[in-house]
C-alpha cells in the first residue's frame, strides 16, 4: 500500500466514524421518541482503484409488515375503548345491582312505598313519601335518558374533530412527501421527514384504518380499508355537519343527523363502509346505532311505567284521554309517541311533592273531586297490583317477553352489565395484542446496550485511524529528511 493509499484510506476512515458517531448519538437521543425509527449508516468500499471508505445515505430500519401489524392493532384498540367507553357510562347512568341510586332499586323503593302506604292509607306523610319514590323513579329514567342523550352528542362531535384531523393530517402528509420526494432527488438525509410521516399515518390509521402504497420518489398513497382512496397524489376531503345537540327522534335515516361525504359522495359509515375498522366508524356506530338501541330500551321501561298507572280501569277517576300517576310531559301519553318518552317522563303535578302536592288523590283517584274515605286502600292495592302484572314489552336490547316492572327493571340492568363487561373484555383483548405486536417492533428500535457497544467500536476504529495518520506523518517527515 502506498502512502498515499494509507492516507487516504485513513482520513475516509475518521470521516466515516465521525458520521457514524453522530448517527448513533442521533439514535441514542431519540430512545424515547414515539415514532423514532433506529438509524444506521451505509458504508462500503471506495471502489475505482480507490482505497479507503465510501459514506453513503442513512438507512432507517422500519419493517412495513410489522409497521402494518402494528397500526391495525392499535385501531382495535381505539374502537373498542370507543365502545367500552359508551357501555360504562351507560351503566353508571342505569346503575348496578347494588346502588341503592339506580333504576331497579328507585322501582323497588317505589313498590315498598305502596305496601306501607296500604297498611296505612290515612297516614299523609306515608302518601308523602309514597309521591317522593314515584319522583325518585321518575327522575333515575330520566337522568339515564339525558345522559344517553349527552353521549350521542358527544359522539356526534367526536365525528366532527376526527373528520377534521384527518383532513388536516393528510394535507400534511402530502406536504411531507413532496418534501421528501425533493430530499432524495438532492440526496439529503430524509430520515426525519419519513418519521415525521409515519406519525400522521399513524393518526390517520386509528380513525380510518390505512393500506400504505408506495410510490415514486419516495411518497406514498393512501388508502382506508374500505377502498376509499384518502390520499394519491392530492389529498381527500372529509366532510361532516355537526350538531350542538341531538334529540331522540333525530336519526341519518331521516336526514336531521349528517353522515359522511368523502370529496362530495356520500359513503356509507357502517361496519362494511369504506371506512370501517377505525375509531371514526365506532363513533358512528354509537351515534347511529348503539344509542338508538339503548334509547328504545329506556323507552320501553317509561311507556310500560306509564301504561300501568294510566289506565281508567284502574282508577275510575280518569278518562280515556287523562294523564295517570307518570305522564308524557305533564299530558296523556300516547304510544305512537313513544320514541324519546324516557326523556319525557314526569310525575303528575297534582300528586308531585314540588307541584299540587295533593298526595290523597294517590288513594282516592287523581280526577277526585274531593278526598274520600281515608281507611280506603283499593286504588293503592290496585297500583301495587298493576306493577306485578305481566305486560309484553319489546325492544332491541330486551327482547320481546311478558314481564312485570320487576323483572324488566332487572333485566335493563343486566343487559347494560352484559354489554359493559364484554366491551371491557374486547378492550383487554385488543391492548394486550396491540401490546405484543408493539414489542415486536420496539425489538427492532433503539437498543441503547447496543448502541453504546457501537459507539466504543466507532471510537476504536477512530482512533485505529488517526493512529494511522499518525504514523504517515512519521513516514513523510522522515522522507523529507532524507
């Protein structure tokens, strides 16, 4: 080897450490980076006759299958807290089988309500307290009814934050990729910006779930799993009408709640839509359907309620057209207006303790003219009966059986407790999978033990080289001596 050759072959050596050092530092920096993926430096022979060392880019190590595997885990998991989430308000607002505060308990306070005040039936602070339970009652099915309301509000808006956050990730991914495209045309580092696009993707994928195509210089396509195209060249644009609030009766069905519009066309947002699998379809899932099927559930338990006590063959005094002891807003309750009655329901204001307060018309009919025999428990054994009389009640959740208050008080309960623990179940399943394919590519990241042992390398072979030039400079001076 010549002089010449030693010298160059050296300072491509402490160039190349000196790159590498910095690849690793860079590398060692961002162990806790999300998105950050390990980088290392491409080195070969010099070639051409040349000794020495040639640099060339710097090489991210990213596996797409598993990148993929990862991205699709991490949307199950979205979707399922989606629901989880939904399912476990739900049965905070119902209650469970031992909160002394839910449906079924305000139900049987009402019912043991009845059978003191039968024992007692001149006894007003029993008639009191017999009007209290009834507003109680009232009040757990219409609490549970707004609440349901709120979380299809909110799911309503979820849309409409998540229909903007894709909007505007995927003008920024656009950006990123004529930027990256323009990187490896000049031969830069594009490294950071391919990153920086895996973290939009990333997000995009939780709410639409994506197949990343790629294309030429570097940029990509991409696609939801539904075969809606979101991105390929110029980006899509999702459109969607929020409301500030939506009511029982407004569905998509009848045009008062917005679907979704993908540059223009309608597409369809349920589970075998073009964008099905994300947390943007289970928000739609709520809104549309798990609300709409948990608001007929209420609204079964309200109008059987009403229907009990709202029958002039149990209390003479009413006509066939009055409100009975639960009314439809204060008015007779008709069953083709049943959609939203759990929001409706109240305690007639001639018995409420906050209205008329006369609680004596609980014993002797709510249209008496004036109170009658005060040791008179008929009507009161008639309420008591009505509530253990079986009645065909229908819904999607419940099913269509006869049953007496009772029972279908339990059963709402249960079928919410069902629902929320296997929701959470899905949720567990989902993290511990996303958990595994996570580590899966955490095992390819940034190995700080590893890169440490790298750097002591790198620094060796610097040193090796500058040793090198070291020795040349010997070499030359003694040659000049000479």
């Amino acid at each position: 080897m010549s002089i010449s050759s030693a010298l160059n072959s050296a300072m491509t050596g402490l160039t190349a450490a000196g790159r590498s050092t910095s690849v690793v530092s860079e590398n060692l920096s961002n162990v806790l980076t999300p998105g950050y993926s390990r980088r290392t430096l491409a080195l070969t022979s010099a070639g051409d006759g040349f000794s020495g060392v040639k640099v060339g880019g710097v090489q991210r190590f990213n596996d797409p299958a598993l990148r993929s595997s990862v991205r699709s885990a991490n949307s199950e998991v979205g979707v399922a807290e989606v629901k989880s989430t939904f399912y476990n308000r739900m049965t905070e607002l119902v209650g469970s089988g031992d909160d002394p505060y839910s449906i079924t308990q305000r139900l049987t306070d009402f019912d043991s309500g009845l059978i003191e005040v039968i024992s007692r039936p001149d006894s007003g602070p029993r008639l009191n307290d017999l009007a209290i339970q009834a507003e109680e009652l009232v009040s757990s099915i219409s609490d549970a009814a707004e609440g349901l309301r709120n979380q299809r509000t909110a799911a309503d808006r979820a849309i409409d934050v998540q229909v903007d956050t894709v909007n505007q990730s995927l003008e920024k991914i656009q950006k990123l990729n004529a930027k990256i495209a323009i990187s490896q045309a000049t031969g830069n580092d594009s490294a950071s910006l391919l990153d920086q696009r895996d973290l939009l993707i990333d997000e995009v994928n939780q709410i639409i779930p994506v197949k990343v195509v790629n294309r030429d210089r570097g940029q990509v396509a991409l696609f939801s799993e539904g075969g809606a195209v979101l991105l390929d060249g110029q980006p899509a644009e999702l459109t969607f009408d929020g409301k500030a609030d939506t009511l029982p009766y407004m569905t998509l069905g009848n045009g008062l709640l917005s679907g979704l519009k993908i540059n223009g066309i309608d597409v369809a947002t349920g589970s075998g839509g073009p964008i099905r699998g994300g947390t943007l379809a289970a928000q739609f899932e709520v809104r549309d359907v798990l609300t709409v099927e948990v608001q007929e559930d209420l609204d079964a338990m309200a109008k059987d309620l009403i229907e009990r006590f709202q029958d002039p063959s149990l209390d003479t005094t009413l006509g066939a057209t009055d409100a009975g002891i639960f009314t439809d807003q204060g008015a007779f309750f008709d069953p083709v207006n049943t959609v939203g009655i759990a929001n409706r329901i109240e305690l007639n204001d001639k018995i409420a303790m906050q209205g008329q307060a006369e609680t004596w018309r609980l014993r002797d009919g709510l249209n008496a003219a004036s109170p009658g025999n005060a040791g008179d428990a008929t009507l009161l054994r008639g309420y008591a009966d009505a509530l253990d009389t079986k009645r065909t009640v229908s819904s999607v959740g419940l099913g269509t059986a006869n049953l007496d208050a009772s029972t279908l008080s339990a059963n709402l309960l249960s079928r919410f407790a069902q629902s929320d623990n296997a929701a959470e179940q899905d949720v567990a399943f989902a993290a511990a999978t996303y958990t595994e394919m996570y580590q899966r590519e955490l095992a390819q990241g940034v190995d700080s033990d590893a890169e440490l042992q790298n750097l002591i390398v790198i620094e060796k072979v610097y040193a090796a080289n500058a040793r090198m030039i070291s020795v040349v400079d010997g070499l030359m001076e003694t040659l000049l001596r000479i």
